[in-house]
C-alpha cells in the first residue's frame, strides 16, 4: 500500500467516524441517560387558594408522588414568608440491587413491588398528613403570606445541593401554585401583590416598576451554575388564577424572575395538572 493510499484511507475512517451519514452532518453525540429523577415540589396552600382548590391540589400532588417511577427521591417544600425552609415531607427509596446473577431479577422485581407498595399506601398517608398539616397551620396565618419569589431567591441553593447529593439524577422542578405573590416583605424586602389593579393605567405602572425591582434587586445566576447548566425542568402548575391576574401578564412576571436564574421562557411549561409528561422517564433509565 503506497503512502499517499495510506492517508487518504486515514483521513476517509476520520470522516466516517465524526459525521452522521452520507450528507456529511455531525452527529452530536447522545447524551447518557441518568440513573433517576429527583422531584422538587412546592405546594401553594396559602389563603388566596380556596378549600376545594387546595383539595385538588393535595390530590393532584399525592397523584404525582404515585406516578413517578418508584426510585424516584421526592421532596415537597411549602411556599410561605419563609425563604430557606426545610423540606415538610420527603421520600428517598431504598437502594435498588443490581442484577449480577439470574436470581436478581426475582429479587429486583420483589423489591420494586414492595417499594411501590409503600408509596401507595404507608408514604401516601405521610405525605398527606403533611399536606394537611402545612394546610392548618398557614391559613391560620394573618396578613400577606404568598411570598414565591421569596423561594426563588434560595432555589439556586437548594437545587445545587441536590444536583451535587445525586449528580446522575434529573432534576424537575414542580410548582403548585396560582402564582399570585402576595407578601409584605418579598424578595427585595418591599411589599409585593400581583393582583390586578382596577385601573389599567396603575396596573402597567405597577408592572413596569416591579420588572426594574427584579433587574436591579433579584440575584444573577452565574452561567455556569443555573438552573439550566444544571438540567432543571421546570414545571409551573396553575391551581387558579383567572379572578385575580391575566395569565399572559403572569407569564412575563414570573418569566423575568426564571430569566435571571437562567431559565428562558420556553424552558417553564405552564400546566393545568398532572399530564403524563411529569413522570414520563424521559432520558432517564427504567429499573
């Protein structure tokens, strides 16, 4: 074989080896898929939320806790004036065995059962207790307790620490909530309401003031280390606001909040319930 045949052999294997098919395109490579998923809940139980609201809510949260796949570690956060609160309930599954023998796969499909078992009925009940009992205690709360983005200014924190505890899980991100801030010392230590004023003109004053309060007094995520570096999916899940707030001004509030946490707007997907893309796998491994 002459040198010259030799190279272009080379450089032939190099081009096959990088590009996607005859036309030449790079293929990116697949990303891995990760070993599970961590889910992240915040419930909105506050007093602008109705009985039969926060019924459905509970309900809708305890669906999500059954559905998600069993090795799921979850963890339910309350949204009040407080900004850095524990969680009020969390579930961390056992860890799964590996199949190394035949007779693994007996064991492995007993402990998923058992698992499951547990979530649906002993874990069901502890984290509806919980939720009954954050329910309780926050409606007997007086004055303006809706502080959301209060939450938000410690997100970064609480995602990250969870990102670095299961670095090969995937991080999503629930918000139960009419979204509707009302709190008397919000994220820049000012009062914050996000219900429509009565007139129009002091509705776009009070918007346009509220988006420089948040450019100006709301953190900046690095960009390397944002919700999106991160691989956070953010799911935004509305119990109710058509009363209060137009839900295209919502949007555009809450969307400059995300965007300084380095979220895009079509990063947040607005839902009206549990749909199946909340415990779908995804790009994560099944058991």
């Amino acid at each position: 074989m002459t040198k010259t045949l030799l190279i272009s052999l080379c450089i032939a294997l190099v081009a096959s080896s990088r590009c996607g098919g005859g036309n030449g395109e790079i293929k990116p490579p697949t990303p891995p898929k990760k070993k599970g998923i961590v889910a992240i809940v915040y419930s909105d139980l506050t007093k602008s939320i109705d009985e039969n609201i926060a019924n459905r809510q509970k309900e809708n949260i305890g669906e999500l806790f059954k559905r998600l796949p069993v090795n799921t570690k979850f963890f339910l956060y309350s949204i009040d004036r407080a900004t850095n609160k524990p969680d009020i309930y969390k579930f961390t599954p056992p860890t799964f065995i590996k199949i190394r023998v035949e007779s693994d796969r007996d064991r492995l499909k007993k402990q998923i059962e058992d698992t499951q078992t547990n979530k649906e009925t002993t874990e069901f009940d502890n984290l509806n207790r919980s939720l009954n009992s954050y329910y309780s205690s926050i409606t007997n709360q007086k004055g303006p307790v809706s502080c959301i983005a209060n939450k938000l200014t410690t997100l970064l924190d609480t995602i990250g620490n969870k990102n670095n505890s299961f670095p090969e899980h995937e991080l999503r991100l629930f918000f139960y909530s009419d979204m509707i801030e009302q709190c008397q010392s919000s994220f820049d230590g000012k009062p914050a309401n996000l219900e429509k004023h009565a007139n129009d003109k002091e509705e776009a004053k009070y918007l346009q003031d509220l988006q420089q309060r948040i450019e100006q007094n709301f953190g900046q995520a690095a960009p390397d280390k944002n919700l999106k570096s991160m691989g956070t999916k953010v799911y935004i899940v509305l119990t109710s606001q058509d009363d209060k707030q137009n839900l295209n001004t919502l949007k555009t509030i809450w969307n400059a909040f995300f965007k300084r946490l380095g979220l895009d707007p079509e990063d947040l997907v607005w839902a009206n319930g549990n749909e199946e893309v909340f415990w779908e796998a995804g790009q994560v491994e099944s058991l």
